[in-house]
C-alpha cells in the first residue's frame, strides 16, 4: 500500500488538493508514518471556488497552509467511526462538524461522496466541497 499522498495522486482526481499540499510544505506530513484521515475536496470541489481563490490562496502560503490543515485529522477515523461522531479535531487546530443521516456523511457542509480510502498512514474520505476554517473565512459565507 501507498502513504496518503501517493495514494491521493494515484486516484487522480485530486491534482488540486497535492499541488495545494505541495504549495503548503505539507508534503512530509502526508507522508509520514502514523495515522492520519484526510477529507480530500476532489478537483472539481476546487473548481467550485469562487473565480481567482484558488490563485490567491497559492500565493498566500500561511493562509493555504490553514485551509490545508483544515482537512487533515489524526488517527485513522474510517466510516464506521464517523457514522458515531459528532466532530473531529483538525491539524489546524479547529473542530469540523460530522453529521450522519441515514448513511449520508456530511463533514461541515461538504457531503462524504466516498469513503474509507485506504493507505499505510491513513484514510481518505472524498468530500464535495473545499472547506474552509472561519478564522480564514473572515465573516464570508462559503
């Protein structure tokens, strides 16, 4: 099996997400060993962002870093245990907000569209939407 970071480039459809992680000097992070899960906007989650974010966001490192870190939680959190929960603990240190109904996932107002990617440091969880921490947000809706 792959790490995290191989595994998302093998599956193909998150070019946005690694050239972000690369942007955001995260790529060791991926990589490294322990247990990490990953919800991981496909690139048409990205292509969703309002015209020109995406440029500006690969510009200002620190506030990419915030987003990037903003999908990443510890442990390997498979389906079956986030079903159970309510919230996750963020690597950029905020809570996202897990909501189950029905075998429908949302992880703040994303919707899980596949889950339980497997790699040796982890889990992948595709998601619809690129999420975005409120202390980057600054007061904008997303």
């Amino acid at each position: 099996m792959a790490d995290l970071l191989e595994t998302a480039i093998n599956a193909g459809n998150f070019k946005t997400l690694v050239k972000a992680v690369d942007a955001a000097g995260l790529t060791e992070v991926l990589k490294s060993p322990g247990s990490l899960t990953i919800f991981a906007p496909t690139d048409d989650a990205f292509a969703k962002l309002p015209e020109g974010t995406l440029d500006a966001l690969l510009q200002d490192i620190p506030k990419l870093k915030k987003i990037v870190t903003y999908h990443v939680a510890s442990g390997d959190v498979r389906s079956d245990d986030l079903v159970q929960i309510e919230e996750a603990e963020t690597f950029e240190g905020s809570i996202l907000a897990i909501e189950s109904d029905h075998g429908a996932i949302k992880v703040n107002d994303a919707h899980v569209l596949q889950t339980d990617i497997l790699a040796d440091n982890g889990v992948i969880h595709v998601i619809d939407a690129v999420l975005i921490p409120a202390m980057v947000a600054g007061g904008t809706s997303s």
